[in-house]
C-alpha cells in the first residue's frame, strides 16, 4: 500500500509507508488459504479421475519420469542429421552451419568422397549440446536439409563426453530408426538439369 | 605496376568522372587497376597476356556507340571511360547470366567459395534465377590434373587464364582447352600429368573454383583463416606470401605481389613450407639429458640454466649457424658468443653446397635458405672465418667441448640432418636449438639440451635474399607458446628477463592472437 510521491525533481524521493494498525491483513490471508485450498482438492480429486482413464486437460501436471511429456513434432529439441535414400548421409561439409552458429558449438572435418558426384562429405560432425542455445540458425543455413531440430528434448548426461553429439548418435540413434530421409534428392536434382 | 618510370609519356584520362594518369600504350583496364577502381574481370590478370574472353570488363567509351573491353582498348589521351552506367550494368549482368548457364553454383561444396570471382559478381549484379529452360552440361568432375591439382570442368568459365600461365610463366604449355562450345574443357594433351613447379599458381589464379589445390581441398572453409603478410624461406628469393592462419596453426601461403621479387607468382614448394611450422611438426618441451637423467622443463628455464653453464667458457664452445634465421638474431646470438662466452669458434652449416649458386630462371634458386647472405654478412662483420672441417678436428680432438647449434629450423630443406647430428653429438656437451621436432635429436643420450625455437611466422626479422633485398617481416601468428626466438634465447642466457616492450604512442598494436571475429556472419544477419 505505499505510495511513491516525487517531492522535488532534484532531489530524492520519499516513500510514504501506512501506519501501523491501519490495515487488516486477516481477510487477505484466509481469503488466499481459499485458493490454495479449492487447488489442492481439485488436483487431488481429477488426479484420482485421471488414474480411472477421465480426460487429461483437468490436470496439467506430469508425473515425470514415469510419464513424459510429447512435444510436436515441429518442436525444436536435439539436432538430428539426416540420410539419402541409401542411408548415407545427406550433409555435404559445407560448413555453413558452423559458421552460422552463434554458440560456435559445431565442429566438423571434412573430407573427400571416393565418389565424384558426393565429392565433399563429414568425416566427423560433432555438436557440443552444452554450448548449443537451440537457436535453429543451423537448419536455417542448411542448404540441402542435412540438419533439422527434432522433438526430442530430454539430454540427460552423466560425463562431459555424453553431451558432445557425434555422427552416430545425430544421424543414426536409436529413437530415429534408422535415419530420416532428407527431402533434398541428389539423383533428383541431377535429373532435373541443376 | 604502380612504379611510373619518367621516359615512358603519359595520358590523362577520365575514369567515372575521375581525371586518371597512366602510362601510354597502356589499356583501359589497367587504368581502372593501377587506380584501384572496380571492374568486373574474368579472363584478364595483370601478369599475363590478354584474352578478351570472358567479356565482363565492358566500358563505354564517349563517342562510341558500342561497349568495349577494357582489357584490350588502348588508352588515348582525353578518353572518357565509364564502367558505371545503366548500358555497361545491363551488359555485364547479361554477360554473367553466359557464365552461368553451366556452372553448377555448388557454392557450399566448392573451395573457392568466399573467395570467388563469380560468387562476387553473382552477389554484385546477379542474384537471378537462370533463364535457362535446358539441363546443365554435365562435364566431367575431380580430375587430378596432376599431383597438386584438381580441376573440376562444370565450374570452369573457360577463362583460360591458367592455359596462358602455363604457356607463358614456366613455359611448359601442358595446359589446353579442348572441345567446342558448351563442351569445351579444359585439359592436359594425352592426359599427361601438370607437373611444373608452378603448377598451384593456376589454382590462386583461377576466378572459380575450377582448379583447387589438391594440398588445401576440403581442409578449412577460407573464411574461417586470417592472413598476414610474410615472405617464404624456402629459398634465398625470398618470395612476398601471405600466410593464411586460424588457431589451429597454418593452412596455406599465397604469393603477393612483389616486382622486385618474385612479380605474382611462388613456387610448388614454398607453397609445402608452412607444413613444419604446425603444432604437429615442432618440438613442444625443452629437455635437458645429463648423466642418463632427462628433466622436462619450460624453454625459458632451461636457457636461463644453458646461459649459467656457457658464460666465461672460451674457445672449448662452438656454434654452428643455418642460414635459417633472421639478421637480428645472427647479430644477438653472434655477439653473445664473442663478448659473453668468449669464442669466435662460430660455424655456418651449408645444407646444400653443390646447388647453391643453381637457380631455374624463374624464382627457385638452390640455395635453401632465405638468408644466408645476412649470416655471411654479421659473421663477416665480426671477422668470423671458420672452415667445417675445423670444426669436425677439434671435436675429434677434445678441443671443443660444447656443440651450441641453431637451426635448422625447416628440416626438410636440411638433407645431411643425420649426418651431422652424428658428427655433433660426438662433442661432450651438445646444445640444439631448434623449431621442428626430430626423433634422432630427442633419442641421443649423454650430455643433450634441446631448446624450441620460434618459426619465422612467430617473430619478427629482417632477411636478406640472393640480391641483396632486406626484408623486413613482422610475426603472423603464434604456435607454440613456449618457444624462444634466438634474440629471446640470448636474453635468457644473459640472465636477463623477458619484458614485452609497451606499446609506443603511433604504434599500431600487436595484432598476434588476434583471430576472426566469430560471427561476424550472424552479427551483419540481413545487412547487405
């Protein structure tokens, strides 16, 4: 209940504050036992509906880690390399998304292909996740859609090593069955004339 | 290019409004360069013969109806020229839409990217989609041109620019353009291999990223190094480069052009002497073996030690000197040796007696060091004349006791290495200072000190090349941390401290460390 009152431009302020007995505070603090109360016996009760299969939308709470929560799939979580057709991968080493990295959290070798039409592709393509802001400036300079953000969020670690991403575990780890197919065709371009 | 000798008359003309000066005789294109003014250009360089093929340096001369090239117009007094105008910008834009019908613009996979004549002038005029309704050509891809060069044809704008190099520099024309039309390629007759020694020159001259170094492919993204100016010790010519450097260490050098020197161009191997200035090639730990007992320790400690056990010792102490190093550090180390320790017993290693006066008319010369003339100079001017085989008797006899060597710092260039490291070691006490790791140094026993030393992209000098010419060169960029220069060394032996010297007001500011901005991308996002 203070008031700030301005006494002079130059000089400084004064703070008003109510004297003592002025106030009843009671009526406040019952007033938000109330809230507090209807809450907990709301949540309480829709968890117990919720446990014999009532909809969901009554109790936003997860019991995490048994449940968890699925984000869509457009959702920007961990980073995800995607494959050819053959199951090779689609990134070409152009180092575009390096160099657009703000967190200069990408790091990748680059190296030639026996094969002329590939030419250029990553020995080694490693994310440091620690340092990753999940920006999504990556997939934005990505040429041929070698890297997107996938729904994934959870990056539990237990040792440094853990949170630095390599090509194993960004193109080909388990949760992505076996690889996402890039919507970028080589074969396809080649036969389009470009 | 930009020397005006007095008895060639000159002709004022007007470049986009601005009155210009150049030589007679002399074309519009070279106006436009000489006065640093921007035109579009392919096919013309200013060391080799015109072409007039790429069409893209259009100007439109006052009184003439048509555009011309400028790069094969002679200048006539009172000419006004103008490359600025809404009829040129129309013409060159059309004329790079030609460029562009078959090259593939595979900008992120290509080398030359961020530094690409047509990536520029794409960005510059272009920016359209092609107009083209047919499919690309399809030529053919990586060939190996020979061991230093890869040419990939569907980049090539045919510009031919690295077939006159090869016709006109080295004189070994093993380059030609073969085909018609749309199917013309570049080549070598019967598929022979490009095996000059100037070969990578086609590679910094190509526009595109048709010709790439086989040595640099795929290593770095350019835009990701730095350069510095120095010069290369490969040789005694002492070609002006620019090392191009991120904190890795040395991705490649480039020549710069020097008219005194070497004019625009660097031989195959300078292009391999950044090699042993990496991390991976130098020796990292000073180490000191005495009485079968190996101490590891800082440079700094160990020749503030080496100096305690030298002073005072006379004539039982040589050095031996490579003419790998600078004039300032010959002169520091040579006067520590004659006042400090007491010796004149100071030897110059000739790494390769028999090829030194040889050169190949062009820039490679046999003497393998870039200076040995300042070595013979400060040796000279402190009445230093010693003969090898002196050196080799007094170690025999028990004369000298202590072997202090300097250098070599390219080892590579040095191919009696062995031999005189077992020549060496046969001395007591056995010194070596030096930049590049050697594993027969490091597994002598007996009385053994090792010293890192500082490359020429670490320090600065002065180096004196076959004619005579002082180069100055300033540090590129630093390796390992650790490791001294021979003037540094000599302070330490002195008993001195190491004190970096204030910056001086007018002075520009060490740029050493100095890396790219990161994200200089992302900062300027949607600025154009």
């Amino acid at each position: 209940m203070s008031t700030v009152q301005a006494v002079d431009k130059n000089s400084t302020y004064k703070v008003k504050r109510p004297e003592a007995g002025s106030n009843w505070f009671l009526p406040g603090i019952f007033l938000g036992l109330t809230l507090t109360g209807t809450k907990m016996l709301r949540n309480l009760f829709d968890y117990v509906k919720s446990m014999g299969g009532a909809k969901r939308e009554l109790m936003p709470t997860v019991n995490y880690p048994e449940e968890k929560y699925e984000y869509s799939p457009r959702f920007k979580g961990n980073h995800v390399l995607t494959v050819k057709k053959d199951g090779a991968l689609r990134c070409t080493a152009c180092m575009l998304c390096a160099t657009n990295c703000p967190a200069d959290c990408i790091s990748i070798v680059a190296s030639e292909h026996e094969d002329p039409t590939v030419e250029k592709f990553p020995i080694s393509y490693e994310i440091d996740i620690l340092r990753c802001v999940f920006c999504g400036f990556c997939e934005e300079a990505c040429p041929v859609d070698a890297i997107r953000m996938g729904p994934e969020w959870q990056t539990p670690g237990i040792n440094g090593s853990e949170f630095q991403y390599d090509l194993k575990q960004l193109a080909y780890r388990p949760a992505l069955k076996g690889g996402i197919v890039s919507v970028v065709d080589e074969e396809e371009r080649h036969k389009a004339g470009i | 290019m930009h020397s005006s000798t007095t008895n060639v008359p000159m002709v004022k003309i007007q470049v986009n409004g601005q009155e210009v000066e150049v030589k007679e005789g002399s074309t519009i294109i070279e106006a436009f360069y000489q006065n640093k003014i921007d035109i579009a250009h392919y096919c013309w360089h200013p060391g080799l013969s015109v072409a007039g093929v790429c069409r893209l340096c259009m100007v439109e001369i006052e009184g003439n109806p048509r555009l011309q090239i400028a790069c094969n117009t002679t200048v006539t007094p009172g000419m006004r020229v103008s490359n600025v105008s809404e009829k040129v910008k129309d013409a060159v834009k059309w004329g790079l839409d030609f460029h562009l019908i078959n090259h593939p613009l595979d900008c992120p996979i290509c080398d030359q990217a961020g530094e690409c004549g047509l990536q520029d002038q794409y960005m510059k005029y272009g920016r359209n989609d092609s107009k083209m309704g047919e499919a690309k050509v399809k030529k053919h891809k990586v060939v190996d041109l020979g061991p230093r060069v890869v040419l990939d044809s569907e980049r090539c704008i045919l510009c031919s620019r690295c077939v006159r190099f090869c016709d006109e520099v080295p004189k070994t024309s093993e380059l030609g353009i073969f085909n018609r039309g749309d199917r013309a390629e570049v080549g070598t007759f019967d598929g022979k291999p490009l095996t000059n020694k100037y070969s990578t020159n086609v590679v910094d001259i190509c526009p595109v990223g048709a010709l790439t170094s086989r040595d640099f492919r795929f290593r770095q993204r350019v835009w990701f190094l730095k350069d510095k100016e120095t010069i290369c010790t490969g040789c005694s010519t002492g070609c002006n480069v620019k090392a191009y450097y991120n904190k890795e260490g040395v991705f490649r050098v480039k020549p710069v052009y020097n008219a005194a020197v070497n004019g625009h161009w660097m031989c195959d191997d300078g292009r391999d002497i950044y090699k042993f200035v990496n991390r991976e090639n130098r020796l990292i730990d000073a180490k000191l073996v005495s009485g079968g007992k190996t101490e590891h320790m800082q440079p700094m400690e160990l020749a503030k030690r080496l100096g305690a056990t030298l002073k005072g010792q006379g004539a039982s102490v040589a050095l031996v000197l490579t003419g790998s190093h600078s004039v300032e550090e010959y002169e520091a180390i040579v006067s520590y040796f004659k006042n400090d320790v007491g010796t004149t017993q100071i030897y110059h290693w000739i790494n390769n007696p028999d090829t030194i006066d040889s050169f190949d008319g062009i820039l490679i010369r046999g003497d393998k060091n870039p200076n040995t003339k300042g070595l013979i100079e400060v040796l000279a001017k402190n009445g230093v004349s010693t003969q090898w085989k002196s050196l080799t008797d007094s170690i025999g006899t028990g004369a000298v006791k202590t072997v202090v060597v300097a250098g070599p710092e390219n080892q590579a260039l040095f191919p009696d290495m062995k031999v005189k490291i077992s020549e060496l070691s046969k001395a007591a006490k056995l010194v070596w200072m030096t930049a590049g790791k050697n594993s027969e140094l490091e597994s002598l026993t007996g009385d053994v000190a090792l010293l890192p030393l500082k490359t020429y992209v670490e320090k600065p000098g002065t180096f004196v090349n076959h004619a005579g010419l002082r180069q100055k060169t300033q540090p590129v960029t630093s390796i390992v941390p650790g490791a001294l220069s021979l003037v540094e060394a000599v302070q330490l032996f002195r008993g001195e401290e190491l004190v970096a010297k204030p910056v001086q007001e007018g002075e520009k500011p060490n740029e050493i460390g100095k890396g790219r901005v990161h994200n200089e991308f992302t900062l300027t996002r949607g600025v154009w």
